[in-house]
C-alpha cells in the first residue's frame, strides 16, 4: 500500500465517524434493508456492539476510514468507507485481525454480492446458510470460516 494506513484500538471517542461509515456502507452494500431498519441498527451500533466488540480502527493519513469489530473469533463488523473500497483496506483489517485470532468466521448477507467475492478472494469458505437475519427479516445469511 502506497499511503500510510494505521490501524489502532477503537476509541469511544471514534463513535461518531464510526457509525458514520457503517451506515454509508450499509446503505450501499445492504440496499434490501429498509431506512427504517437501517435506522434501528444503527443506534444498535452505536450503543450496543461498538461498545462490546474488539474494535480496531484504519486510520489513512489520520483519517479514520474504516473498521472491523471482533467477538471472541467471529468478524461482527467489517466496515469500509464508500469512498475508499477497492483500495485494500478491508483486506488489511482482516488481515490484522488474523494476527490476533487464527480462526476467524462471519455471517454476510447472501444479496451482498460484493462481499461475498470479497471473503472469497481472502480465502473464506460457506459453512453454512440460515434463512433470516438477526432481526428476523426474510435475508438469507452465508456464514464463511477461514
């Protein structure tokens, strides 16, 4: 990588920038999800599971652009800024987190077609599908293992 990425702990003071980008990537990647939904997961986000997850921060030039939140070996989280996908910074947070558990696991949403070719290229594998997401809606999940 050409710039200078940096990743670091999750601040609770990065709250704000981080629910910032889940939900703009949201948006983009999980076009299926209601606003309304979106809505309800991102106070979720905010007050719930930022709060509780390992988080680590991609800071690029000192500008947070990215994260990715463990719990125990599963990715809860892998969030990009838009503006900064294809750039390989979701690659260098998984890869980070890798260094830290040598197992790891997550859920996508089957209509996510861009991270699932996503996890493909780093190597995860479909171990399994259920039918509804956590919230109960009709969104089939994949889950993937490396």
């Amino acid at each position: 990588m050409k710039y200078d990425l940096h990743i670091r702990a999750f601040l609770p003071e990065d709250t704000t920038r981080l629910v910032a980008i889940w939900r703009a990537a949201s948006e983009k990647g999980h076009p299926f999800l209601a606003r309304e939904q979106l809505d309800i997961q991102t106070t979720l986000v905010a007050d719930h599971y930022l709060p509780l997850a390992e988080t680590h921060v991609a800071l690029l030039s000192g500008e947070i652009v990215g994260f990715i939140s463990l719990l125990d070996q599963t990715i809860g989280g892998l969030f990009v800024d838009p503006n900064h996908h294809g750039t390989g910074i979701g690659r260098h947070l998984v890869d980070h987190a890798a260094h830290l558990r040598p197992k790891l696991e997550l859920e996508v949403y089957a209509l996510n077609e861009s991270a699932r070719r996503f996890y493909d290229r780093l190597g995860f594998v479909e171990t399994g599908r259920r039918p509804t997401d956590d919230s109960g809606l009709p969104f089939e999940l994949i889950k993937l293992v490396r």
